[in-house]
C-alpha cells in the first residue's frame, strides 16, 4: 500500500479529526513501522482491540489501529513480512498519541497538565504560606514561566540550560510518567520497586519510590498505580517535604497531611497558557536572559555581584555572633562559625523566672542565652554533609516533644548562613539574569548602587565591602511589604566591615494609606575567635537527635 493509498482511508475514516493531526498519526505509524523492523517482543501483549476500545477517545484510536492494519496489509502485499505482536505494543502507544492530555489533580488542590504531543506542562501548587505557584512549560520553543501570588510579574527563562535544545518527539502517558520508573537507576538516593496491587477492584502495577534520607533509611515518598493493560497511569499518592507539611499560624507549628492523593484524567484540551491557570490577565511576563548574555550585555551588574561574593568569601570564617531584638520578649539568636562548621541557636525572651530586661549588654544576653532552653537549634557540619535543625512543635512551649529534622544537604548548608543572607543576600540570588540596575532611585541611600530583581531592591555599598546595607520589597494589595536597613557600621580587627544595627519594618496592611507596621530592631555583636575559644562540643550535631522525633523528609 503507497502512502497516497492510505491518505484516501485516512479521508474515508468517519470520525472528527484534521488533516494536521491525520498525517501527524500516519507518520507516526509509519516511523513505527521502520523503527521495529528486526525487533523481538519483550513480553506478550494484551488484546490490541480490547485495550483500543476501554479509552474514551475509542473512534479515534480506532482510526489509527485501522490505518495500522492497512499498513500492514500493504507491506505483506508488496513481500514484507512484519509480526503484529511484535510491533502491536508499539502501535497501540502511537495511535494513543490522538488524545494528548493528561490532567491530574490532588486533594490539596494541586494540579497538572500535560501535553503529550506538543511538549508542554503547565502546574499549579497547593496553597502554600505565600500564595501559590503557578508554571509553564514548553520543551519545544524551550521556555519555561513561573509565577507566584506574591509577585509582580511573571519570571521567563530557558527551558534548558545548555545551547542544545534536545528533540522533542510526541509521546505517550506511559513513557512521560511511568517509564521512567522503570529504569533500574533514577537518581543517586532514589530506588523504585514494582508490585501488583488491587485498586478499586481492579488489578494495578503498583510503583513505590523511595527516598534514602540522610540516615541512610529507605522513605516512601511516592506510589503510583498503572493499569497494566491501557499502560495508563490512575492514581498517584505522595509525601509532602516536611517544608509544607508544617506551617507557623500564630506563632504555632500546625500540622498539615503528610500525603496527597491525586487521580489522573485524560481530557481532549487543556490550558493554552500561564493564564488560563489563573494568573491575573494585567500580570506582565519579564523575560530573563542566560546569565552569559547578562555578563555581555550588562557588565556592571556582573562586577557588583561578583564583587559582592567575593566580599561573602573573604569574610572571616571563625567567629561569635550574637543578635537580640531591642525590646522585651524579642528573640535573641547565638550564632557560631568554624571554617564549614555553622550552630545556630534561637531564644525567646518569654521565662518569668529568669527574664532578660532591656536594654542589654553583649555579656549580659550571653550570660542568659546559657540559663535557657533554645526554641530551636540549627547545625550543618560539612564534613558529614548533614544539617539537623532542631525545633518544639509551639515555638513558645516548652512541654512539646522536640522535632529534629535531618537533612541531606549535598555540600551546602540547607539554611544558610545568616550573616551572609543579612549582608551580601543579592550576591547569594538565583542569578545574574534575575538583576537590572536602577539609576537615581528616591530611597538609595548616599553612595550605593542600586540593584532590582523582582519585587526587591538591593541597596549595595560599594566603599563598604560591597554590603547590602539596605533591602526595600515592593508592596501590592494582597501582600506584607518589608524593608531592611542595616546601620551603625564597624569594622572588625581584620579590616571586614559589618553592621551593629538592622531594622526591619513589616507593612501589615498594604490597602491603606496608613498601614500598620510590624518593627523589629536588632542589636549585632561579632567577636572573632581562635580554634580553642569555642565552646566545648558546640559543633557535635548527634546531639540535637537526642529525645526528639526525627523528621528526614
């Protein structure tokens, strides 16, 4: 059969199609065709017609498994020889490419789409602290969007960070969603086992995957269920981090579901865009360059922020800090630094009993910080490649059994270092491209350059060791703007230039013209110590696991 032949029964087919998506199946087909020429089945194939006729876009698939048997008949007709059940497998995943949508949605509101013919994913979060996260994708004209609710506008990159922008070849649920879980190997700390199940009665290949935590336990993070015979996904079952399983209300930790539950659809269309998510229609897409290009095209800004991690480089590495809060029951933060070696201590001025009176001295908080029980406590040692954060369920009550997560932190510390982030947090940012730089801003303070990105404006001066000694956000009506100053500068012994002072201002009620404001002023002593001037077992992480529940997950 010559291919003009199977166009006239593509056109005699009684079904709603195009011509485009007709020729789309038929090439499809025919690659099918001269791709499995020599190939042995790997395993016996159900029913080629029952699988066809279970999906709802049956008339379609039947078009396409009609045409397949045309071929057929047409190669054996001109002396081919070809097995159907060697190549039925591989024809039933091709004439499924007719219906390109897969649609999941999870109990928390979570959604995603994917379009198995074009390439394109679009996703939304479940509600989240700030909002939700809205993304597209589009592997083919290598775009990628993000958007949350808390922002201004809609960021847009590269798909891909390489120059190469892979193929992209239509394909099925199975091999966007399944397949990979088939393979021996996903991932350094990742395994995946397959089971039969029973689900709602019906019989299911069930894939487990899971998680090898930073105590070398095996965590069961995901399940997915697969009907065996329409190699369709079903149903999806998945652990929440613990980032989003627990959320501060009031200033208490409230437990969210530690597993979402999500059942797969199959729709003829989908979104067309990041605002058919529901985005606001008046949000504008900024479109960031490669960082490459940003050097090129934008050297200046490349010079601060080199000059800024640099400056974070060079900082000394061994060191006391200690923070309050200037005023009765503020918080009070005790920080040490040995070289890769980062503790971190958090306080609450709430203890009658021994309660610290403001003002105060370096020497009289650091007297009281070793009276009290910290509300949580932060370590990552770098050379285990572990962080453990130590934290009471109700940050103000002492009687609740503590939480200690461990985490896995691949050579970085999972919370950072907290003077960095107060002082160079521009030259810590996502990249070169998210930074543009504003000439003549009214708030700049005398001598510093001015970097925006997003919704934040960087103040950097450039006399002083490149530090950000100002940070403004960009307020709208449904979220908290906040300002962060630093002041009061001084230098340590080694010449480092560092701030005293730093003032935070928390717009509640951005609605108004005289919004309420939440202020917090700090008080910042940094004292530079000698290997032996630490305290004694200060760096020992192990100790944080002691009468807690472990959370590394």
């Amino acid at each position: 059969m010559k291919p003009a032949d199977i166009e006239k029964l593509i056109k005699n087919v009684d079904i709603d199609t195009n011509a485009e998506r007709d020729r789309a199946v038929l090439a499809d087909v025919l690659q099918v065709l001269q791709d499995s020429k020599g190939k042995e089945a790997a395993v016996p194939q159900p029913n080629i017609w029952r699988i066809i006729m279970k999906r709802p876009v049956a008339k379609l698939v039947a078009a396409a498994a009609v045409i397949i048997i045309a071929v057929l008949v047409g190669i054996n007709q001109f002396g081919g020889s070809i097995d159907i059940a060697r190549i039925a497998l591989a024809d039933v995943e091709k004439a499924f490419l007719v219906q390109p949508w897969v649609h999941v949605k999870y109990d928390n509101g979570r959604e995603q789409w994917i379009n198995l013919r074009q390439g394109k994913t679009y996703f939304i979060s479940g509600k989240l602290d700030s909002g939700r996260i809205f993304r597209y994708s589009d592997r083919v004209r290598n775009i990628h969007q993000w958007y949350a609710s808390n922002r201004l506008t809609i960021r847009e990159n590269a798909y891909y960070n390489g120059a190469v922008v892979p193929a992209w070849h239509p394909r099925t649920a199975w091999n966007e969603i399944i397949a990979p879980l088939e393979k021996p190997n996903i991932g350094r700390y990742r395994s995946v086992e397959k089971h039969a199940d029973i689900l709602d009665g019906s019989e299911m290949a069930r894939f487990d995957v899971y998680f090898i935590d930073a105590l070398d336990q095996k965590i069961l993070v995901k399940q997915l269920w697969a009907d065996p015979e329409t190699r369709m996904p079903v149903r999806i079952r998945e652990k929440l981090h613990s980032n989003y399983r627990l959320r501060v209300v009031n200033g208490r930790f409230v437990q969210e579901a530690e597993y979402i539950t999500g059942n797969f659809d199959f729709p003829e269309t989908g979104p067309v865009d990041i605002y058919d998510l529901g985005v606001p229609k008046n949000v504008e897409i900024v479109k960031k360059a490669p960082a490459q290009t940003v050097e090129e095209s934008e050297p200046q800004v490349s010079k601060i922020i080199q000059a800024g991690k640099e400056a974070s480089r060079q900082f000394p590495r061994q060191y006391r800090m200690i923070a309050w809060e200037d005023k009765p029951d503020g918080k009070v933060t005790v920080t040490y630094r040995n070289n890769a070696l980062l503790q971190r201590s958090n306080y609450f001025n709430t203890d009658d009993t021994n309660y610290l009176h403001m003002p105060a001295t370096t020497e009289q908080v650091l007297a009281w910080t070793k009276t009290q029980e910290p509300k949580s406590v932060y370590f990552s040692n770098g050379d285990t490649k572990k962080d453990y954060n130590r934290y009471t369920p109700n940050l103000r009550d002492h009687t609740k059994q503590p939480i200690t997560k461990v985490i896995r932190n691949l050579g970085y510390p999972y919370f950072g270092d907290n003077l960095k982030d107060q002082l160079w947090l521009y030259a810590m940012w996502r990249g070169l491209d998210d930074f543009e730089i504003i000439s003549d801003h009214p708030k700049a303070p005398p001598g510093c350059v001015t970097l925006l990105s997003g919704r934040f404006h960087f103040f950097v001066d450039t006399e002083k060791d490149y530090i950000c000694i100002k940070r403004i956000r960009t307020q709208n009506k449904d979220d908290r703007g906040r300002d962060f100053w630093l002041s009061d500068f001084a230098q340590l012994p080694t010449g480092h230039w560092y701030a005293k002072r730093a003032h935070l201002i928390a717009h509640l009620n951005t609605e108004r013209e005289h919004s309420n404001r939440d202020e917090e002023h700090w008080v910042i002593d940094i004292q530079l110590l000698e290997e032996d001037e630490f305290p004694p077992d200060i760096f020992n992480g192990e100790k944080l696991l002691e009468g807690a529940k472990l959370e590394t997950y």
